[in-house]
C-alpha cells in the first residue's frame, strides 16, 4: 500500500491538481465520517461514476478533471476490494486523518490507493 510509482508519474499532477481544490472539503467529509463511526474514510477517485462510497463532488460540479466519492474501509471490505485477511495490513498502512487523505485511484484497469498530505493551513 505504497504509493506506485506508476500512479506518481502518470495521474499524480492532475490528482494534486485538482486535490488543492477540493482538499478542505475532503477533510472535513473525513471527520464526518470518522465522527459517524468508521475510522478510516477513503475517497474513490475517477474520471467516471463509480459504485463505491458516495459521489461527494462530481467534476462538472467543481470544475476539475475527477469525481471525489466518500466511502470507508467497512464498504471495500463487503464489495470485496480489500480482502478480510488484509484489513490489518490497510491499517497499518493507513496515515493520520489530520495531515494525509487516503485516495482511491480508478482509472480504467489500474486502481490504488495514495495518501496525499493535506495543504497546511494558511492563517
């Protein structure tokens, strides 16, 4: 649960793109839904309409080239995305919700998972 190499070069530019946009409204969905119980929100990622989680900002709506949905890892382990036996390993991987946003990547065939760390608050 590294970030790929293959994810950095080929979709990290437009993803951090369109991250800075939409970052805040990430991290507060991810509090909300540590808040309702489930303590590691995923954002699924793509260009298209996904059957994870719920859409949270469509691109047309923001502007920017992905659609951002809200999900958790209760729902990739019933729709069988994270294999039971390897939710220990998810979670050891997984980062703080306060400094990184977990993103789930689906792009065609390649799919992953990327931790991007939240812009620091400008004050």
């Amino acid at each position: 649960m590294q970030n790929s190499p293959e994810l950095n070069g080929k979709y990290l530019g437009t993803i951090t793109k369109d991250f800075a946009v939409v970052a805040h409204t990430l991290k507060d969905a991810a509090y909300q839904i540590k808040k309702h119980g489930f303590e590691y929100p995923i954002f699924p990622v793509s260009k298209s309409v996904l059957p994870i989680g719920e859409l949270l900002l469509a691109k047309e709506d923001v502007a920017i080239a992905w659609n951002f949905n809200a999900s958790y890892l209760e729902e990739f382990v019933q729709l069988k995305l994270i294999e039971s036996e390897r939710v220990e390993d998810f979670k050891k991987a997984y980062k703080d919700i306060d400094e990184f946003c977990c993103l789930f990547v689906v792009d065609g065939e390649f799919n992953n998972f990327v931790f991007i760390p939240y812009p620091e608050d400008e004050d």
